[in-house]
C-alpha cells in the first residue's frame, strides 16, 4: 500500500511540474464555462438600435423611454430621415430602427389606431427576429396602458420589414461564418505542421545548409496552401450560391482579395505556430484549441458579439475572423464595396503583415 502511495504522489509531482497539463485540467474548463455562461444565451442585450421620430409628440417619446431603459436595446441616435436609416444599416453597427410617422398621436387620438415600421438587418436572421419580437413587446405594453385608461380600445400597429433578408433564410448568416470558420482553421493548421515536420523526418538541416535563402523556404510553405485555400473557396462559393441560395451581390474580386487576406493572416499565425513548436503534435494541439474556439465564439455568426461583457467584446478585435466576417456579409450579402469596409480590411492587412514579420523573425536558421 505504502508503494502504491508513492506512486500516486509521484504522478501529482508529474501533474502538477507540468504548466501544459495543468493549463488542459484547469485552464480550459474554466475559460469554457466562463465562455460559454457569457454567450450561449437566446437572449440578446445591449443591441444598437436608432429612432426616426418623425411624430415628436408625447407617445412616441414614452415609446422610445421604454426602448432606451430596455436592457435589450442601446438607442443610438434619433435620425430624421429614411436616407440616413439607409447609411446606419450599411456600417453593420445598427441592427435595428423604428420609424414613427409625423401624425403618430393624432391617429391614435382621432382614429384610435396608429402605425410604427420596425426596420430590421435581417443579415442575421436569428437576432433580426429576436430584435423585432422585443421591440413589438414593448410597443404592445405601451398600447396596453392607454387602452386602460381609455373608453375606446386603442390599437397600434407594426409594419415590419427585413431588409437584406426578406425570407430570413439561415444561410445568409451561416455561409459567411462557414467560410471564415474554415478558411481560419484549415490554414493555421496545414502550416503549423509543416516547419515541424521537416525538423522531425530530419531534412531541415539539409535546407539550411543548402544555398537556399532560410527566409523563401518559410515563404514556400505557405504558397501551396495559399493556392489550394483559394480552391476550396471557389468551392465553397460555388456550392453555396447553387445548392443553398446563397447570394453574392458585390463585387467577387473583392471578395477574394479579402479571403486572400485571411488566408494570408491564418497561414502567417501557423507559421509562427510551426516555428514555435517542436513536435506536430504539439503544433496541431495549439492550432485546434488555440484557433477553434476562439473563432467559433468571437466571429459573431454563433452567438452575438453584443451580449458578452466589455473585456471579452475586446478581445474579439484580435481574431482575424470578425473582421473577415463582417467584410464578407457586407459584400455577399449587402452588395458594398471596399469603401464600406476599408478600416476592416486596413485591420487584417496589419494582423497579417505583423504575423508574417513574426513568423519569419522567429524562424530558426540554425537547429539546436
């Protein structure tokens, strides 16, 4: 017994002197339970919304009372005209507007009923619906106190419009973030493997010692995988566009200088992966755990940026996949062009730009 004690405390020894395994035992669960409380919610909180109050009476201003003090919503702006209702949807901050018409009161004084649009970027036709059936709620609730205290029951209504995406098919959201998911992970991870490779099967030393440039032969890894990446997202367009509806209504030039930026970004960050790890076993651990789930959470098409807290909604700004994401829906499915989206694309020429300087800086010329 005594040495069957021994050798349960010489396995806590290994346990616990290994920062690797302690980060899989305790780390994870804890980073997964705090991730997932924080998002994997069907509710959606603190979501941007403007007014066009065109009324400016006493009903519409309780009505937008009650948007602003709704924990759901965060009212940006009031705006003045459809035109700029127009410009608000195409930034991608704004998910949702409601529009009160100048003789909002008077009709519900003289006619007994009255009428508000809710406008809503149905891109995501998931939190569109959500937005709306909130909104809805709250005008319901309003119209439930004054018919109270009224002879006549007094009835507003909701015209409701899906811009983007009338139908409110799931694919319209789901492709986009497919292609992102893939995209990210397919790269990082054919790359990662493939430094670590040479250095297991031993032929690194003959590359370094040839007259090759140590710099191209970083390079050279990343090529064959850039071309094939470019290959699976014409297939990925093509299946999409024929088999599921999916529309492309910009300009597709753009829409492969964009997925050749985040190609180009993912191979970077498996490079820096590869030159970083010794075994491809390890560089295939980092990649899946280190990209997987961060790309699933901070992209935005599983679970809304808007409902986790403040310091999580940062560190989503270092994930080339949300930038990747809101440029490619802003083209496929909104139809703009690089003018709409010039500070995301100015961000994933950066992130990658400082991964490849990273990548080749960390390559070592020289085997230990």
């Amino acid at each position: 017994m005594k040495q069957f004690l021994t050798f349960v405390q010489k396995e806590f020894y290994h346990v616990f002197r290994d920062p690797k395994t302690l980060l899989l035992l305790f780390g994870m669960p804890i980073a997964q339970i705090v991730l997932f409380g924080f998002a994997l919610t069907n509710e959606i909180k603190n979501s941007n919304i403007i007014v066009c109050d065109y009324a400016n009476d006493q009903a519409s201003h309780r009505i937008i009372t009650q948007l602003q003090v709704s924990k759901n919503f965060d009212v940006t702006k009031s705006i003045l005209s459809h035109r700029e209702i127009e410009k608000a949807f195409k930034t991608g901050k704004v998910k949702l507007a409601i529009v009160f018409p100048s003789n909002f009161n008077s009709d519900l004084l003289h006619l007994n009923k009255a009428q508000i649009q809710i406008i809503a970027d149905a891109s995501d036709p998931n939190t569109a619906s959500t937005l709306t059936s909130y909104a809805t709620n709250i005008i319901m609730q309003y119209q439930q106190e004054i018919t109270a205290g009224s002879k006549v029951p007094l009835q507003i209504n909701t015209d409701v419009r899906m811009i983007y995406n009338p139908e409110l098919k799931g694919v319209y959201n789901f492709v986009p973030g497919v292609m992102a998911l893939v995209l990210l992970l397919v790269c990082v991870l054919m790359t990662s493997v493939s430094i670590v490779r040479e250095k297991e099967t031993g032929t690194m030393e003959i590359l370094l010692v040839s007259p090759f440039n140590p710099i191209l032969v970083v390079i050279s890894k990343a090529v064959p995988y850039f071309v094939l990446s470019l290959v699976n997202l014409t297939i990925i367009l093509v299946l999409s566009s024929t088999l599921m509806g999916m529309p492309i209504n910009g300009s597709i030039p753009l829409l492969y200088f964009e997925s050749s930026l985040l190609i180009l970004c993912a191979l970077s960050l498996g490079l820096l992966i590869s030159n970083s790890t010794d075994s491809q076993q390890t560089a295939m651990l980092v990649s899946l755990m280190g990209m997987l789930l961060p790309t699933m959470m901070f992209t935005g098409f599983m679970f809304p940026l808007e409902n986790m807290p403040r310091a999580l909604q940062i560190v989503a700004n270092i994930v080339p996949s949300k930038w990747y994401y809101i440029t490619i829906k802003s083209i496929m499915i909104k139809g703009l062009g690089l003018k709409a989206i010039w500070k995301e694309t100015i961000i994933l020429v950066s992130m990658t730009c400082f991964l490849l300087i990273v990548s080749i800086r960390k390559f070592k010329i020289r085997l230990a």
